[in-house]
C-alpha cells in the first residue's frame, strides 16, 4: 500500500542522495522502498484493469443497449449489416 508516509520518506532519501550521499543502510532501505511503491502501483494498475468490463465485442454492430444474435444478414436491429435498414432503437 503506498502512503503518504512511504513517499515522504522515498522523497526525503532521494533529496539526501543528490545533496551528501546514502550510506549502505540508507541505500539499502531505499531500494526496499521503492519496490514497495512499485508493488503498490502494480496493484493499483492490476485493481484498475480487473474492474475494465467490454461492452461490445467483435461480432457486435454496435447498436449497444440490448442483446441479441447476429444472423447471416445481420442483426436486424439498426442495419449495420448490408445497408438493411432495422427499427430504431
């Protein structure tokens, strides 16, 4: 989990890095920081994609907001198939 605190600390070895240098413990504990962020953004990413749901497929026309089966000549719905013209939705 990414916290406030967890940056804050990320941030502050960082801006010790550029100014007088990590010690070996310092170093240490900021690689062990980092991949926690990054574990944390995965999960955020992982969680995000998990909740993304496809409305429409491939075979669908499009016509969206009800199910139905394509035929040979079309759905029948909206006339997205051979420039049939279907009842309006």
């Amino acid at each position: 989990m990414i916290t406030k605190e967890l940056v804050d600390r990320i941030n502050a070895l960082a801006r010790k890095q550029r100014c007088d240098g990590l010690t070996p413990e310092e170093k240490e504990e900021q690689h062990q920081l980092r991949q926690q962020y990054l574990k944390g953004i995965r999960g955020q990413v992982i969680d995000t994609l998990d909740k993304i749901k496809f409305v429409e497929d491939e075979g669908s026309c499009g016509c969206g907001g009800h199910e139905h089966k394509h035929h040979s000549d079309g759905c029948g719905c909206c006339g997205h198939h051979h420039g049939k013209k279907g009842p309006l939705h």
